[in-house]
C-alpha cells in the first residue's frame, strides 16, 4: 500500500511538471504572439491570422495545461498534506497571481482579436517578463521550502 502510494506521488508529480511547462510556455507566446497582433492594421488579414494563433495557443495549450497543473497540484497537496505548510501558502499567493495574470492576458488577447489594442506595445513587452519572474518565485518556494 505504501509502494503504490509512493508512486502516485511520484507520477502525480511528472504530470504536475509536465504540464506546468506546457503552461509556462504558452504564458511566455502568448505577450509575444500579442506583440505581432498589435503591429497588424485593426481589421487586416495579418491581424486575423495573429487572432487565429492566439485563439489555437488558448485552445490547444493554455487552458488544458491552466486546468491539469491546478487539478495535479491540488491533488499533490493532499498527498503530502502541504495545505498546514508555510511554503505552500506562499506558492499558492504566487499561483494566484499567475491565475490572475494568464487570465488578464487572456483577456486582452480576445479583445485584440475583436480589432481593439487595450495595451500598448511597451506594456506587452513589460507583462512579458511576468510569467518568468513568478515562475522563478513559484520554483524557490517549492524546491527550497524556505518556510
Ligand atoms: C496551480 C496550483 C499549484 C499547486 C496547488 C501546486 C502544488 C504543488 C505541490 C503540493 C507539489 C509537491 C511538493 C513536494 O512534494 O514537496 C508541487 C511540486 C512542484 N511544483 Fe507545483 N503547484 C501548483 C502550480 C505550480 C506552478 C505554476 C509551478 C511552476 C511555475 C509549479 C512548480 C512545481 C515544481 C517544480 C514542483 C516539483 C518540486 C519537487 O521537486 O519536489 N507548481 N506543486
């Protein structure tokens, strides 16, 4: 029973990584992919086609992956009992915000699509850097435990 336990740990854990990195990745497209949305006339063929791919990037990898990171790393929480631990509170506040941020640029990218541009290009390249400085601030927290 211990063995089998064990290693549903270990496989819940290879998905969880796994599928963060799929998510990772589509946080750092997707300002990109907005970057060359905005540079489009509002209206042209180009800006359809940015709009086709920020749509697929959301479909295919974003929101699976949003779903099956939170649904295995809950379900990891529970299999240590993490939810009385320090730095587990702490990563759940860091989660949150990246939450929050994939779901801010998820909105602004379908009103991109619509033909409006509610940021400006300086903006996309500043939220660019987000995701890569919660992504270091999330993995010190889980790999260091430093409370
Ligand atoms: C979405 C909600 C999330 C929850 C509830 C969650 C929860 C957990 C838990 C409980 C563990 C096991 C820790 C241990 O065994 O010591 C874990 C492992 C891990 N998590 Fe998350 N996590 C979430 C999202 C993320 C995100 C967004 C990242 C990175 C950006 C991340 C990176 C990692 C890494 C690298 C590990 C492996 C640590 C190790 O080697 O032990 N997690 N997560």
């Amino acid at each position: 029973m211990q063995d089998i336990l064990a290693m549903t740990y270990l496989w819940l854990k290879a998905g969880h990584i796994i599928f963060m990195v799929f998510w990772m990745a589509g946080l750092f497209m997707l300002p990109r992919q907005m970057i060359y949305c905005h540079e489009a006339a509002a209206g042209s063929e180009e800006e359809a086609t940015w709009a086709k791919r920020m749509g697929l990037l959301r479909k295919i990898i974003l929101t699976p992956s949003l779903i099956v990171v939170w649904v295995l790393g809950l379900a990891l929480a529970m299999s240590i009992g993490a939810f009385d631990q320090g730095w587990f509170h702490a990563k759940l506040l860091f989660v949150l915000l990246l939450t929050g941020f994939h779901g801010f640029m998820v909105a602004k990218s379908k009103a991109m699509s619509r033909g409006d541009r509610p940021l400006s290009e300086k903006q996309l390249r500043l939220y660019g850097e987000v995701p890569g400085i919660l992504l270091a601030v999330i993995v010190v927290l889980v790999i260091v435990k430093p409370f």
